[in-house]
C-alpha cells in the first residue's frame, strides 16, 4: 500500500460561450493529462489551505493505526520535524480521521511516513465519544480537511518549500507569500506542486496579474518538457483561465506536437488571444490526436470550416472531437443548427450528448419547442437527449418537462424519461 501511494504522490465569448467551452474542453483536458501521465492515484487535498490554519503540520511516522468504530480510525504520529504551529520533535499525538468510503484501504498504515496537517476535533459529539478516554490523558487532533490534508513519503525539498510558505504572514497577499506559494510549484512532490498552483489562483484575484518573480517561475515549470505533467498542464489551465499573458513565451513552447502538455497550451493561447487563428485551427484539425482536434473544433469561427462540422459530427471516431461539433455549432449558428446537430442528442457517447445538451439549453426558451417535438416524435433515444437539453433550460425547461410527462400516458418509456428528469422516479431500468 505504501509503495502504490509513493508512486502516485511522486508522478503523479458571452458567460455561457465560456462556460460551455469550458465543460468542452475540460473532457479533452482531463483525456490529454490521463493518458500522458501517471495518474494521481489519491485525491488533490488543498493541503496547503489547512496547513494555513491547522493546530499544527508535521512529519512523522503512524504506529498503532486501527478503526474505532464503523467509521472512525485513530493512531498515533510520531513527529519526525515540525513545519508549523505547535508541536515538538518526537512528540506522540494521537491523531484521528474518518474512513466513510467502504472497501477503501484506510489511508494510514502502519509504518507510513506522512506529511499531516492536523486540526482540533470536529464538534459533532460523536468525535468526543470515539476519542474520550484519549481526552482524559492528552489532546487528539483530527486529519483537516475532513481527513484529506496528508501527503506520503514527503521528501526533504517539498517539506522545507512548504515550511517556508507557512512561516510567511497570511494577514494579507503579499509579494513575498506569493513568491514562497509559487516556489512550491517546482516542488517534487507533484500532488503538493497541484496544490500550490490552486492555492496561488485562490490567493490572486480573477484579473491581478503575476508578480513577475511568480511568472518567472512558472514560466520556467511550463517550458520545461521533462517536467512533471499534471504541474505543466495545471500552469497552461490556470494560464488560459486568468489570461496570464506574461507566460505567452512559454505556452508557445509547450503548444508543440509530441508534448505532453500541447492541448493545456494550445487552448490556453487561445484564451489570452481571445481566439486562434484559422489556420493554426485548420492545421491541428488534420491531426491523429483526439484531444487536439477537440480544442481546434472548439475555436472555428471561419464560415469554410463551419461548413464541415456536420460532416465531423457525424463521422468523426472520437466523442470528445463530436462533443466540441455539436457545441460550436449551436454556439456559432444558434437555432439555425438544431437539424444539423440533432442526431447527436442520441450519441452513443454520454459526453457527446451532455455536451449538446449544456449547449442547446444555454440558447433559452426558443429551443423549447422543437425540443418538445423531438420528445413526442423523435426516437426514444433522441428523447432522452431532448430531455436532458430542456435541464439546461432552467425553469421554463423544467415547466415543459411537466407537459411532457403528463401528456405521455400512453407511452410509459417516454413518460419515465420525464418523470426520471422530474425526479420522481428512480433510475433503474430506464
């Protein structure tokens, strides 16, 4: 167990229009990081925020590690060095978390060294119950994060690059503290380098620009090939999110074929940009990688290669390359797409007509009624794909769903489908 968990923590428009590009390209994202990287095996904490404000954040060593009840588990952590808040060296503390997942190896084992962040008990009674003769004789502090706050087998580096981000005032967004925040990036304890990253975006307001030490180092992760992908492809996300135009330079160099992290880049550049060019878009959609030509389906805007769109939406091999078909086209045609975009609503792909779905429902009321109709005389298939877009309506799609439903009595499959969107049945079977 320990050894699965060291690998895994060293490996590692308009509103809408932005709000749907995002939903589409986070399925291209999400393929491009899975299949070029070791997958994190353990969830991404935010480790770092509950070490601002736990009791205490340490290293040690787990002894004595067992369940004390169906969900509770405790043990003891034997400090090997302290990174912030009050705790000695050597000190034995008595630590407890919850395990409310079944079958799931309990996160600490014995033996295990980790880097903990620790809290005081929740209030619930339950946590007094469980740890009441531990009371009696010494505090007991719970996992923060309701028990996700930890990392295996830190290594020295990770640890002092944290320990000096905590040893810095968190009163305000300091130069200093984003520089130390930034640092932790480079960091080789790539779940810890993630974490960083979301931590520098929470500490930066949605337009502040980067410090230019903190865009320095960034820039230096992100163009550097060799380095750990989930951290180079967090970089080119968050690049694109908050339009960090000082790491063009550096996006260039990884928007390259055969780079593990070209998709994050490509888009990213496009979002600085606010578009791409079409020549670049028409060049990568010739591509052999799903993933690339998704994020240029995404940022067609030229009439010629619009034309074409019906044609990859129906024959193209992968769901993410249809998904961004149907989404631009309703985005850039609007209504005048339904017929072409209809057959998507009963893809065999579930991305595909979730896709479609956020896509259609995002144009509002118009879309109602030929979703309606599509509903009483489609296919059950597309009726399913209609009721899943007219979600996306909000209430006035909601409202129609209710028609629907009521006047389906004599077709209990489609009348399941609505009620099922209503919730008012259950899912089996339908």
């Amino acid at each position: 167990m320990a050894s699965s968990r060291r690998s895994a923590d060293a490996a590692g428009g308009t509103r809408s229009d932005a709000r749907l590009r995002g939903l589409l390209l986070g399925t291209a994202l999400t393929a491009a990081i899975a299949t070029s990287a070791v997958a994190l095996r353990e969830p991404l904490p935010d480790v770092i925020a509950a070490a601002e404000t736990a009791a205490c954040t340490a290293v040690g060593r787990i002894e004595e590690a067992a369940a004390v009840d169906l969900h509770g588990h405790a043990a003891w952590l034997v400090v090997e060095q302290v990174v912030s808040g009050k705790a000695e060296a050597s000190e034995r503390i008595r630590i407890g978390w919850e395990e409310l997942a079944r079958g799931r190896a309990p996160r600490f084992e014995n033996g295990d060294r980790v880097l903990v962040a620790l809290d005081r008990l929740p209030k619930a009674s339950l946590w007094y119950q469980r740890f009441a003769a531990d009371l009696r004789r010494g505090r007991v502090l719970a996992v923060a994060a309701e028990g996700t706050a930890y990392l295996h087998d830190p290594d020295a580096q990770s640890v002092a690059l944290l320990q000096a981000y905590l040893a810095q005032p968190t009163t305000e967004n300091s130069e200093p503290r984003l520089i130390a925040i930034a640092e932790i990036a480079t960091a080789p304890a790539v779940r810890l380098a993630v974490a960083a990253l979301d931590r520098l975006a929470a500490l930066l307001s949605a337009e502040a620009p980067l410090p230019q030490v903190v865009s320095a180092t960034l820039a230096k992760v992100l163009a550097d090939a060799a380095g750990p992908v989930p951290v180079r492809a967090r970089i080119a996300e968050l690049a694109g999110e908050r339009r960090w135009a000082s790491l063009r330079a550096s996006l260039e160099v990884a928007a390259v074929p055969g780079d593990a992290s070209e998709v994050q880049a490509i888009a990213a550049l496009a979002a600085i940009d606010g578009g791409m060019p079409q020549d670049r878009v028409a060049t990568l959609l010739q591509r052999d990688e799903a993933e690339v030509r998704a994020v240029a389906v995404a940022h067609i805007t030229a009439p010629e290669l619009l034309t074409d769109l019906p044609r990859r939406l129906r024959e193209d091999p992968a769901a993410a390359v249809r998904a961004a078909a149907a989404t631009t086209l309703v985005q850039r045609q609007g209504l005048a797409a339904f017929a072409a975009v209809r057959p998507a609503l009963a893809d065999s792909a579930p991305e595909v007509r979730i896709a479609l779905a956020a896509a259609l429902g995002a144009l509002g009321d118009p879309v109602i009624a030929p979703l309606e109709q599509i509903f009483t005389s489609g296919t059950f298939e597309e009726a399913r794909g209609a009721v899943l877009a007219l979600e996306h309506v909000g209430l006035a799609g909601r409202a129609a769903i209710r028609r629907l439903a009521a006047a389906s009595a004599a077709d209990e499959r489609r009348r399941n489908l609505a009620e099922i969107a209503l919730g008012h049945l259950d899912t089996h079977d339908h």
